[in-house]
C-alpha cells in the first residue's frame, strides 16, 4: 500500500506534469477532427474517411486503459509513466510522417497506446501522494486539460493546419513530450502497490470487447451516414460483453476492475450523475462551432474565438471552488451546477443570428464556469470514500469512464440535432437553428437528469474531504 504525503511544493511540479500530459492526449482525441479535409487531400482520400484514425485512437484508449493500474502496481509507477510518455511522443512524430491512411491509422494505435498507460497511471501517482484534505485542490488542478483540450482543439488545429500543415497537430508533441519524459524521470516517484498475483485475462478480454464495441457503435452513430446495422451489431456486442464482464468481475478473486467499488454512495453517484454530465458538457464544444457556422454563417475564426469564452469561465471560477464547497458542500455544488449548465444550454438554444455577441460571450463565459465546477466536484467526490489500497482501481474505472463519455458525447450531440432537425419542421422553422435549439435543450433535459441523480447522496457526502466543514444532518 502507497503511503500519503500532504500536497508539497514538489508535489505541485508533478501535478502541474501530470495535467500536461493529460492535455496532450485529450487534444490529440479530437485535433485530428479539425484537420481532417487538409489530410485527406494529402492522402488522396475522401474527408469522411479519415473517421478511422479518429475512432482508431480512442478505442486503444478504451481498450488498454483498464491494464495501466495492473502494470502501475506490477512494474511500477515512474516506469509505466516514463514509457507511457516515450511511446506517444515517438508515435506522434512517427503519425506526422505518415504517407498514407493506413500508415497514421496504425500509429494512432500506438499513440493510444501510449496515452492510455500514461495519464491514468500519472494521475493514481497524484491521488496516492495527496492526503484527503488536500485532495479538492490536487483534482481541481488535475481537471483543466479535461475541461480545455476539447474547446481549444478547433482552434489549434485550424491554426496549425490553416498556416502551417496538418502534420504540424502530431510535431508540437515532441518537444512537450521530451520535457514531460525529463520531468517524470526527476520527479515521479516509483510506487508499488499491492500486487495481484496473475492478469486477468477473462477480465480483460471480456472489458476491452464492451469497452471497443461501444466506442465503434458511438463513432457510427456519430458518423454524418450512420449505418445502422453498424450501430445496432456494435452495442448488442457491448451489452452481451458488457453483462458477462460484470459477472466475472464480480466473481474473481483478482478482478482487473473491482466493481465492488460501486457499493459506495458517493463513488457511485459520481458515475452515475457524473457521466450523464460529462456527456452534455462535452458534447458542448460539439454543437456550439456548429452552430455558429453552419446556422449563423460564422468563420471558423470568429467561431473558434467566441467559444474560447467557455475557457475564460474556467478559470474565473476555478478560485473559489474550494471554498464553495466548503461553504455549501459535494451535493449542493453539484446540483447548482448542473442547474446552471442546463439553463445556459436553455440559453444557447435561444441564441440567434441577431444575438448580441456580448450576451453570447456572457452565457458561455456561465456555462464555463458551471462545467469547470461540477468536474471539478465529481472528480473529487470519486475518491471520498476509497481506500487508499483501492484507489488504483477507482482511478481507473473513474478514467475509462471519462474516456466513455469523451467518446459518447460527440455522438449524444450528433443525436440529438438529428432529432432537432428531424423535429423542427413539425414543431414550426424551417432554418438551421431551430434544429440547434431543439439538441441544446435535449442536452439540458439530461443535464437536468444529472443534477436530479446527485440529490440522493447525503448532504454532508464527501465532508471527510472538506475537513468537516459541512453541517448536515445525518439523512439525505
């Protein structure tokens, strides 16, 4: 078992390496989106094409993701990190030589690879170095790539691809990722956990079935031509792997995921509520540029600037999340959070052409600082009740759900204004966006189901984390 030290000094420099490294795989998750036409012409392919090195890197994400706390507790934490980091910095300059398709779509495998046995592990190592009351602050800090990556991929990307070349979203990872290998081997401590005494492999290869089949099935979905025979065989593979993977995790003595974590209230309900939210909140930086492209007839500049807002309402909010859950506590920040997301989602729904770009700004700059808040307390909330010999489990079922709802929430969104458009003639409006008003206010429907889901925890859940700064009577 890892001992615990407060948050010192040194232990600012590896948070500040590990939120760097999660940055960079994020923004590779998505950056290729942007870039997508440029490359295709380069490999003489059509756009929608380059859909597989998109859905090739977050299924190795998914798929390997549920081995990195196995190999953090068997080989150690510095040496799974350190390797992580050298395979995607090798991979991504590998990805921005590639001359073909099929070339970047096996090295995106290896760049996924890579990012899967990187940032997990990283962040087990900042949750076992973290003591309870110092928790809040570590995670809040560990959150912001989570919340930056998905909103400034457009804009980096369209950069990079519009004034320099595509090839340049893969070099920009070289020197981050040399000054990220440096810092992990002076800084990342080499932890051993309590080590099982074989793989899992049933465990394994039942997880990564589900676990690939429902990211194939959500980038189908998600797909411009959603085939839906692809879709339908996809999430009847992740249900039946899906079942039997519970079962057997349930049953085994040395389970590769202990589910038996579940049990618990508050890591529960951050899983629960948690990934209805992530699911909204990231398919957020989705719709938006669509809609002012597409509906308002915006350039990518202008579009790519004005979401930017969502990040300003990050950080403005990120100084007083602490003490606002100290002051209110987990379940009311939570709730709050998710009201005030879904309403700015009521907003955006209402926005149009004539909005005044002021108001725009103003209401995304809300919703920024509603998704900063509501991350920031779910991921905390995770690891109120874990013990510290479980937090290698917790930390990785809680990472390959985030990775899930990643992946998901750009096909929730795609749903959702196939449902808006489907809809909006019916309901009245023939433009664009009233198709876009409808998916928003979908969106807020579920973020609503979130907040509703968060009320049944106990007022006072997660006060250990707080230094008992919470009144609360014993009951829900």
């Amino acid at each position: 078992m890892a001992t615990q030290a407060p948050i010192n000094r040194v232990d600012r420099s590896v948070m500040l390496l590990i939120a760097g490294t999660t940055f960079m795989e994020l923004l590779d998750g998505t950056i290729v989106a942007t870039a997508a036409p440029h490359m295709a012409r380069s490999f003489h392919v059509h756009p929608p094409q380059m859909a597989v090195a998109i859905t090739a890197y977050l299924i190795t994400l998914a798929a390997l993701i549920p081995l990195s706390g196995w190999l953090a507790d068997r080989f150690g934490s510095r040496t799974v990190f350190v390797c992580g980091i050298a395979v995607f910095t090798i991979a991504s300059g590998l990805c921005a030589a590639s001359q073909s398709l099929a070339q970047l779509t096996a090295l995106r495998v290896l760049q996924g690879a890579g990012g899967a046995t990187m940032v997990p592990v990283g962040r087990t190592v900042v949750l076992r170095m973290t003591d309870k009351g110092a928790l809040v602050r570590a995670v809040a800090f560990l959150t912001w790539p989570a919340l930056v990556a998905p909103i400034a991929a457009p804009l980096v990307g369209g950069a990079l691809t519009s004034y320099l070349s595509w090839r340049w979203i893969f070099v920009i990872n070289l020197p981050l990722g040399v000054l990220a290998l440096a810092g992990a081997l002076r800084l990342v401590p080499q932890i051993h956990a309590e080590v099982r005494e074989s793989l899992d492999w049933r465990g394994v290869a039942l997880t990564t079935t589900c676990l690939v089949a429902i990211v194939v099935g959500s980038a189908a979905l998600g797909s411009p031509r959603v085939a839906g025979l692809e879709v339908a065989v996809a999430f009847a593979v992740a249900a039946g792997a899906g079942v039997a993977a519970i079962r057997h995790l349930l049953s085994a003595g040395q389970p590769l995921l202990d589910l038996r974590l579940f049990a618990i209230p508050t890591f529960r309900m951050s899983h629960t509520s948690g990934s209805l939210n992530r699911l909204t909140i990231n398919a957020m930086p989705f719709l938006l540029p669509l809609l002012f492209q597409v509906g308002f007839g915006w350039s990518a500049v202008k579009s790519g600037a004005v979401v930017i807002s969502l990040f300003a309402g990050n950080l403005a909010i990120k100084p007083a999340t602490t003490g606002m859950l100290r002051r209110f506590g987990f379940r009311a920040v939570i709730v709050g959070a998710n009201v005030l997301a879904a309403a700015t989602m009521v907003a955006c729904g209402l926005f149009s052409a004539q909005t005044p770009l002021v108001v725009i700004v103003a209401v995304l700059v809300l919703s920024g600082a509603a998704r900063s808040t509501g991350f920031t307390a779910y991921n905390t909330i995770t690891f109120a009740d874990v013990e510290a010999g479980d937090v290698s489990h917790a930390n990785t079922i809680a990472w390959t759900a985030f990775q899930l709802a990643f992946a998901l929430g750009v096909a929730f969104a795609a749903v959702a204004l196939r449902i808006g458009a489907w809809s909006a003639p019916v309901l009245g409006g023939g433009s664009a966006t009233p198709a876009y008003r409808i998916a928003f206010w979908i969106l807020a429907l579920v973020t609503l189901a979130a907040a509703a889901l968060a009320l049944r925890i106990r007022r006072d859940a997660g006060g250990a984390l707080l230094g008992g700064g919470v009144a609360a009577p014993s009951s829900a």
